[in-house]
C-alpha cells in the first residue's frame, strides 16, 4: 500500500466516524505518510482501522474493501435516477436494512407522482427484494461498503433524500449529509438512542465506542438535516428537543395501512369452535444473552405465550421475513420448543406486507403483549411511554382488534380512543380470557373499518410529501442565504 491508498482508506473510515474522532484519524495519518514510509507503522495504521471498525459495529455494514465502482457497476441505475425528463420529482430512499414501512412510503409517494429509487447496505433475499422491486422505481441491494454508498450519493441528484437511521447505524445518516452535495435530506427514525436509554446503560450491552458513535450521529443528524420523521407523539418529541436543542422540521408518521393490503374475514374459526385465536406478527426477541430483560421490553414472549396458551388461547406466530427460523438454531429454540407442548401453538416463518393481513384475518386478535418486569427495565421512561409497534396498522388491515401493554402509554391511549382492542397491564394477562367475555368484539370491528377508511397512508402520505416540501423550501432557502 501507498501514501494516497492509506490516506483514502483512512477517508473512507472517517466519513463513518463522528466529527471528532474523524478528525483524530485523518490527523494522525497526515503525520504517518508526512514523514518517511515506515511499512510496519502503515500495517499497525491499517489493524487500528479495523478495530475501530469493529469497536463501533461498522465491519459488516460498511467499512469493507470492495472493488465495485459506483459508475461502473451501477451505472444504470445512477442514470436512471438521474433522469428528470418527466419532470417528477424524485426521492432516493437510504438503508442499511430495509424496514418495510419505508415500502408504503414509497407506494404512496409514486401514486403521488414521485419516482422513488432504495440503496442499502443488505444483501436482500430474493422475495425481499422483489417486493422491494415491485414499490420502488429501481433498487440498488448489497452497498455494504461505505466507499460504494459515498460514491452513488455523490453521482445522485434527486429531489431529496430520505434516510433510514436505524439505532446502532446512525452512521449512515452522517455519511449521506456529508455528502449530498446541494441536495435536501430527511432522517427518518424509528428507534431513537438518547431517548431509548441512558449512555452507561446501552454501553453496557453495545460498548462504549459503538454507543459514542450513535450519539454523536444522532447530534450530527439533528444539527444538519432538513426535516425528520419519527414515532413519537409531541410530548416526547418535546423532551427530545429539550435535551438536544431545536429540532429540525419533523412530523410523526407509523406504518399506516396500505388500503390494497386489507383483508377482512368474516367467518372465523373461532365461530365454528369457540376457541379464540390469536397472532402475533413481527420480530421474536432472541432468548440470548445479549438480550436481557432490563434492556429489551419483550424478552420474555416464551413465558407470556405460554400464559396465554395455558388460558385456552390458540396462538400463531408470525416471525420476521427477514430472519427465517432455522432448524436446530439455539436462538429461536424456546420457541420451537412451545410446539411440542402444545397442539393450539404455530409458529411460522414471516410473511410480506402485501399478503400478511390475508394470512391472519381468520384471528380474532393481534397482538402485541409481553409480561414485562418495570423493576428491572432500565429503559427511559419516553420509549415505554412513546414507542409504538408497526405490527399494529398491520393487524387492523387484517381487521383484527389489538391487545396491547398498557405498559405503552401511547398505543395504550390510541387503542383505548379509537376502540380498536384492548389495553392490559402485565399483571392481568394470566386473567386475559375472562377480561375478552365482556369484550364488545363487533363494535371494535366497526372502528378498525371505519379507521383503515379514513386513516390510512393513501391520505397520511399527504404529510409526508409537505413535509418534504418545506424541507427542500428550507434548504434552497439557506443555500442561497
């Protein structure tokens, strides 16, 4: 390796790190290749990277040699992209792993008139990513290099940006306001760090350098980005704001149902038998050790199911697609192991969004239920207060009431306001079948139609597109300010 290979990787990592730690590395890399060549300090020079790669969770994502060029082998959909012969505007979606909530984004911006195109970082698994294909204009999978990422965002001129940022992969976020040139960016976040809990808390679990990244990610997100999207209701936002200072513009926006995904059913199993069915659709917690109790709300789904299962409940479960059950891994294996004991308990491989609500609409319930522990959760009290799971619009395009954690004010507030489900505290969910008898099922029912009529992305995509009009208003504004 030469002076201007080394000082390249060292860039290539330093579009990664935060601002002060990126300027230590190019820093002491001017000194290195200053002076004269010393291959043994380059080799030691080229280890640290990779343990500061490491250290902060960068290998797999993005801090990875790769021979690719952005021209030469995404050349055409670089053109494509780039071509504003139509006159749409044009939105470039950015993710390390897509979440699907930005694909109902994305069909309802181009039923809107936007061309939307997605690059991530994930090698998508064939089914993904044809359902990927099938609600963005082009898809570009398997940029896991950071190199590759900086490339296309450069060569990239769409209208905006909307970025993923994905807790513990904040890094992306920087690495696209680093260099998208003249063009606007939206964040948009699901999970926020500093209000999903403490630094000395998540360092525990993640690693001080990891945690410190997010951080200062996060700080750099909101000091620079032109508008934000979030979960969190305005008095979280609120405090959010408190502790970092103003936000820029921002709306809350969910995974709304999708009206060509609703599937209703009514002729119900349970109809014919009595027994009450219910499902849970989305990510299972892994029973690991690096998923403990006092940091993940939900760790203990094996001894809630059971509890539920013991009442007289049917229970299927519907796991992410993203992570198919493997036969004999020890990850999933207390989940597996509930089959055994009981005849009324399914467990299955996930399904995408587009044919899930058709899958589950002989349930009768959603859930979205965990027997959780607040003595020993060392979460911050917003994200039990704020938080809201995506799985819920799913289960109404199903037509299925929820039953939810009371432990989860909002979602507890909604479902209670809308009469969509039922809201429950841990302590009374081994008392769930005798609270449903005098659960008035039809009307709940009536207000899921009535709400997937009136509350769904084909009209809340509406604040999406404002606000990113007021984001390209503002940057303009300041570019020639």
């Amino acid at each position: 390796m030469n002076a201007p290979a080394l000082v390249t990787v060292a860039d290539d990592l330093a579009q990664l790190l935060s601002p002060d730690d990126a300027q230590a590395l190019r820093r002491r890399v001017e000194d290195l290749v200053a002076g004269p060549w010393d291959a043994e300090a380059v080799s030691r020079e080229l280890e640290s990277f990779r343990r500061i790669a490491e250290e902060r969770g960068l290998l797999e994502s993005f801090f990875r040699m790769d021979p690719r060029s952005p021209r030469r082998d995404f050349g055409d959909f670089i053109d494509a992209a780039n071509n504003r012969a139509d006159g749409a505007r044009t939105v470039v979606f950015m993710a390390t792993t897509p979440y699907f909530v930005i694909s109902r984004e994305s069909l309802y911006l181009r039923r809107n008139g936007f061309r939307t195109y997605l690059i991530c970082a994930a090698h998508l698994p064939p089914a993904i990513k044809a359902f990927f294909e099938d609600v963005f204009d082009g898809v570009a999978d398997g940029c896991n290099s950071g190199r590759i990422m900086r490339g296309l965002v450069r060569q990239l001129r769409p209208t905006l940006f909307h970025v993923q940022c994905w807790m513990l992969s904040y890094a992306l976020g920087g690495l696209v306001l680093r260099n998208r040139g003249q063009t606007p960016v939206v964040c948009e976040f699901y999970d926020v760090t500093s209000i999903y809990g403490s630094r000395e808390v998540l360092a525990e679990l993640w690693g001080e350098a990891r945690i410190d990244l997010d951080l200062a990610m996060e700080a750099l997100i909101l000091d620079e980005a032109d508008g934000l999207v979030h979960r969190f209701p305005p008095r979280e936002v609120k405090a959010w704001g408190g502790r970092r200072g103003d936000l820029p513009l921002n709306i809350e926006m969910h995974s709304y149902v999708c009206p060509e995904y609703v599937r209703y059913r009514d002729d119900k199993p349970s109809k014919r038998d009595g027994v009450i069915r219910l499902v849970y659709a989305g990510g299972l917690v892994p029973q690991t050790a690096d998923h403990p109790r006092t940091i993940y709300a939900e760790a203990n789904q094996p001894q809630t199911f059971r509890m539920l299962l013991e009442q007289g409940f049917a229970l299927e479960v519907r796991h992410s697609p993203y992570r198919p059950i493997a036969e004999g891994d020890p990850t999933y294996q207390t989940f597996v192991e509930l089959e055994r004991e009981y005849a009324s308990y399914r467990l299955h491989d996930g399904v995408l969004p587009d044919r899930l609500p058709g899958v589950i609409a002989g349930y009768d319930f959603g859930l979205i239920l965990c027997d959780m522990d607040l003595s020993i959760l060392r979460l911050n009290p917003g994200q039990m207060r704020g938080g809201f799971g995506t799985k819920f619009f799913t289960y109404l395009e199903a037509g299925l009431p929820v039953i939810v954690n009371a432990e989860y004010d909002e979602m507890a507030r909604l479902v209670n306001e809308w009469g969509v489900g039922l809201s429950i505290p841990s302590s009374e969910i081994p008392n769930l079948a005798e609270r449903l008898k005098s659960f008035d099922y039809d009307s709940a029912v009536a207000n899921i139609r009535r709400l997937n009529r009136e509350f769904g992305m084909d009209t809340q995509i509406h604040r999406l597109i404002g606000l990113y009009e007021q984001a390209v208003a503002k940057h303009g504004a300041k570019a020639s300010g």
